[in-house]
C-alpha cells in the first residue's frame, strides 16, 4: 500500500476516504515559502539553544542528533495560525469529533530538526498511552508534520506503514511495508493515531525541518501540558479559536476553573 498524495484543492471527501484507507495522508502545497520561513524566524531563538546529543542508544526514544523544541504556541504566532488549518480541522471533524462529541484538542506540538548521522527512531503509535483500548482502537489522535523543509528517504523522512492502524497488536511491520514519507517543503503529513510510525534515518549532509502537531479527543489528557507551555497570560491574548484549541475551554463538566484570565468560558 502506498502513501497517498493529493494537493491542497483536491476535494476533502477525497482526501478523508484515502487518509480512512492508509491512515496517512500527503498534502502538497499546503504553506507557502513565506510562512515556512517565518516558522524558521520565530522559533530560531528557541531551536538554537536546544542541546543536540551526539550519541544515543538504539534502545533510547529519541534518537541523537537531533534539535527538539515544543511550546510552540507561545513561542510562534504562524504555527498558531497553521494549528487552525481548514484541512487539518476537517480532517479532525471526520475523525476525531465520532468519538468526542464536544470537541478535540490540541495533543503535542513539537519542532523537528534531524541531523546528519542521526538513527532510525523505534517504530511507535502515537495512541500508545491509551493502553486501555486494545489495538486496533477507535479514532483518538490525528496527527500532522508540516515540512518546513523537503522530507526525503536519506535526510529523515517520516517513515510510516499504511494500512497498519487496523493491524491487532501482535502484528509486525516487515521492512517493505516501511515506507519514507518523501514531501516537497511546504506539504502536510497527515496519519490517524494508530499508524506505525517514526523518524527516518538521516544518511545525508542536510538538516530535516519539520512541524509536528497532533489533536486528541477532548476528554483524554494531553500529551504536551498546553497550561503550563501555553500559561494563561499568554493564552489570553491568543484568538479564542486557539484558546478553545490548546484546552481552555469545558468537555461536559471537565475544566472547570475560577481563573478568569483567558476568554473562554463555560456555556
């Protein structure tokens, strides 16, 4: 099975049944030059303090070699802006809201270099922390990686394994189900929270850029403590779309608070 690919003005019914289908999902042409390079601006200050480990262990999460920084709301007005994307909003709608009738969140946030040298990551499901449903689960995470650079199979290309979010736990991905995410800058990856997936293997001289964001059902806990990265002095100054997005805002009875700092409030 391979990894389907569409551009940005294809018909969302299409893009939802082949993203149903593989579970992962290429989006073209999805952010311009000019707000890929505005990513790269606002989160310079925060990319080039990071520490890169030279070495790791094959048995370690995160491979080495590697610059890793979230907070990205607070830290970047333009991922604020591509959080909100119509597609991947959509996509969410299709997905996420069967099993979540109040709504989906925000997950992670996370910015990717991948350097030379570093190794393939373990591959994993973004859903493993909800070890209460056994796989395959129902829909609770949508996943993306915006490519501020071009992903190939030599510079650390997502690797993926289509069809592997309806796969029982016991089974295994053989090596040629493994397929690398290959996108031009400027796509959208897509994958459902069941999908097999991980870094790719980074055997060139380039520096891999990427954006991940995930959403979650709005009444799991998120992965990324978007009250503590995203405090509520921040948060209040955010468009109320992204407030309600990063987690301020109610699941029935679930979030309640008498800090009257950030605008949304209950109904």
């Amino acid at each position: 099975m391979a990894i389907p690919s569409f551009s940005a003005d294809a018909p969302m019914a299409e893009l939802g049944d082949a993203l149903d289908e593989a579970g992962c999902l290429v989006v073209t042409d999805a952010l311009d030059e000019h707000g890929r390079d505005r990513i790269r601006k606002e989160l310079a200050p925060h990319m080039e303090v990071v520490r890169v480990a030279e070495t790791d262990s094959p048995e370690d999460f995160y491979p080495g070699r590697t610059r890793r920084s979230s907070a990205l709301i607070a830290r970047s007005d333009t991922v604020g802006d591509i959080t909100l994307d119509p597609h991947t909003t959509a996509l969410c709608d299709r997905f996420l809201t069967p099993n979540s009738e109040f709504g989906y969140q925000l997950h992670v946030t996370a910015a990717l270099e991948v350097g030379p040298g570093a190794r393939e990551q373990v591959l994993h499901r973004e859903e493993d922390s909800f070890t209460f449903f056994p796989p395959p689960r129902p829909n609770m995470i949508l996943a993306s990686m915006w490519a501020v650079t071009d992903f190939r199979a030599d510079n650390g290309g997502t690797l993926l394994v289509p069809g592997s979010h309806k796969w029982p736990a016991e089974r295994e991905a053989q090596p040629d189900e493994v397929l690398s995410a290959e996108m031009p800058a400027g796509s959208v990856l897509y994958w459902l929270g069941g999908l097999l997936h991980g870094a790719g293997a980074n055997t060139s001289n380039d520096w891999r850029y990427g954006v991940i964001l995930t959403y979650s059902l709005g009444w799991l806990r998120q992965e990324e403590n978007q009250y503590l990265d995203v405090p509520p002095e921040v948060a209040a100054n955010l468009r109320p779309e992204l407030q309600k997005m990063i987690g301020y805002g109610m699941y029935r009875a679930l979030g309640f608070s008498l800090d009257r700092r950030v605008g949304v409030r209950p109904d």
